[in-house]
C-alpha cells in the first residue's frame, strides 16, 4: 500500500502518525532511531500524502479507525502509537477506540478541546505562501528549522512544487477540532501517555499538561524550551532524549 511505509526494525510494534498537511515520510529522520526500539511503520492519514481518500467529510473516528487497520494487518499490536499534533489526536483516538491495540502513547503539541477556534485564522498565514515553490531548496529556506520535514510534504508539477496535500481537506479535517470536546476519548485512555509541549505552542494554554493526569493510565508532561510547534525539528535531540526515555520504560530496555 503507497500510504503505508515501513521502515523496518524488529520486535515491538511502533506506529507514527504525522500531523496536518505532512504525510508518514516526514518521520524518517526519527524512524531511525525509532528502530532500534521496534518495528516503525507509518501511514499517510486521509487527504494526505498518498492516501486513496480525498474529499473531506471524515470524523476523527475515521482515522483512528485507519491507524487500527494498520496495526492489525501488520501485526504491530500492542504497538506504541507516536503522534504529532493531528497524529497525537489520532493516536489517543485509537488508544480509546481499540485498547488492546494500543501499549503507549505519544502526543506531540495538541490540545483536546480547541472548540471556538476557527480555520479562517489560518488561511490568511497559508496563503501568503509562495505557492508554487520554485525548488525543495526554496522550500528548505522558507520554512527554516522545518525545511527538512516540508520538503517531504510537496511534490513537484509542472509550474513548481506544491503540498500534496489538498487544503480543502486540510481545513475541513481541522474544521472538527473547533467543534469537539476531546477530552472524553482522553479518559478512556488505559495506557501510559508522553506528552510533549512546546514552550511556544499555539494550543490552549494548560490543555496538553493534564494529558497524563486525566488519562487513566498516567505518564509523563515535558516542555521543551525554545521549541515551536514541531518539536522534534526544533529540538531534535530533547525530543529523542524523552521518547527513548519513555520506550526503554515501557519496552524494558
């Protein structure tokens, strides 16, 4: 399957699960240390990447529902399930969804309940991309610290580079998070939770704290100074310091 990838490493199963726009490619900077815990696979989430679903119009049961079937025809389960942003929701999703299928969870930068956030804040900071990229080195340099993980997200077309992703599916899948209580599916989460947060995050301030705390299955809060958004671009080696500390807790390493 092209949504699919599988990066290889042996024994437990870990599934990483990227956040809006992205696509399962952009992990493979930390897949690479990720395998010496495991067997790492990713999957492009819907409207992503290469996934076969386009169009909109799905809950975030449906993802979650997607991240299942994947565990279970690759026999990853119980598999540590590794999430940024839209990726941490969806793995909380099938944390709650499907426990058995689920040994850990990792959250990066997002909040549960969002509710009263709109969209249209974001439309203005998307369209003033420069939109066709003229390289994946023009890429690279406009989105700094992030260049890396962008230049996964584009694809080249005949005028340029654009996102893989459609933005109308983007902003109907993010749609959602504006209109939903999250916390709910949170407390029906029976495994341990790390929960990493960037020090400038742009959640709701408190929300990403009280993860391990209104889990039923505890774990772990980090704040990882200087970082934005996309923590394990910004503070890469912070970031592998708390998820290999957290794997070798629940592996036994």
């Amino acid at each position: 399957m092209a949504d699919v990838i599988d990066f290889g490493g042996e024994g437990a199963g870990i599934l990483v699960l990227h956040g809006l726009m992205g696509r399962a490619r952009t992990w493979w900077r930390p897949a690479r240390w990720l395998t010496g815990y495991g067997h790492v696979v990713g999957l492009d989430a819907r409207g992503h990447g290469r996934s076969p679903h386009r169009g909109g119009g799905w809950r975030t049961e449906d993802f979650a529902a997607d991240a299942a079937a994947v565990v279970r025809s690759r026999d990853l389960g119980p598999a540590v399930v590794i999430g940024h942003s839209m990726g941490g929701l969806h793995a909380l999703a099938l944390a709650a969804s499907a426990p058995e299928l689920v040994r850990a969870v990792v959250v990066e930068d997002f909040a549960p309940d969002q509710r009263g956030r709109t969209v249209d804040t974001w439309r203005d900071h998307f369209d003033s991309w420069p939109v066709p990229f003229v390289s994946l080195a023009h890429v690279r340099e406009f989105f700094g610290s992030a260049g890396d993980y962008f230049v996964e997200c584009f694809e080249e077309r005949e005028d340029g580079y654009h996102l893989i992703a459609d933005m109308s599916d983007v902003y109907d899948i993010a749609a959602e998070w504006g209109e939903r209580d999250y916390w709910p599916l949170v407390e029906r989460v029976n495994c341990p939770v790390l929960a990493i947060e960037a020090e400038h995050t742009a959640m709701p301030a408190g929300q990403i704290a009280q993860l391990p705390v209104r889990a039923p299955g505890g774990g772990h809060h980090l704040v990882v100074p200087g970082a934005t958004h996309l923590v394990q671009a910004d503070a890469p080696w912070v970031y592998r310091g708390a998820v290999e500390a957290f794997l070798s807790a629940i592996l036994g390493r």
